[in-house]
C-alpha cells in the first residue's frame, strides 16, 4: 500500500517550526540571562520541536526591568 506524503499540510508547519527555532535560538543568544543554562535551552529548542521553543519564551525567558 502507497500513500502519498500531504505535503500541502506538512510544509506549512515545517516553515512555521523553522521559523520559530531560529527565532528562538536568536533571542536565546541575544539573552543576558535565562532561567537555566543556556545549553539547556538550545537543546530544547532543537530537540524539542515546536513546544521545545514555545516552553522558551514562556518558562526560559527572564524579564528585564
């Protein structure tokens, strides 16, 4: 049995994890400081798909004053 990859629903959501991790590993970098070590964040970034850099900007992140 062959199935064909829906491509058309698959590459939208690539971009939009793509974009996201870089997004995520620039702001990371740009970051004085975060809750964790750095290294920590990079691999949930990249390891963790898209709830990897979402758990970033919500939990990683400090707030500057």
């Amino acid at each position: 049995m062959h199935t064909e990859i829906p491509w058309n629903l698959i590459a939208p959501l690539l971009v939009i994890h793509l974009i996201l991790a870089v997004v995520g590993l620039i702001s990371l970098y740009k970051a004085e400081s975060t809750r964790g070590p750095k290294w920590m964040w990079v691999i949930v970034i990249l390891l963790g798909n898209l709830i990897g850099t979402v758990a970033y900007f919500v939990v990683g992140r400090k707030e500057t004053s």
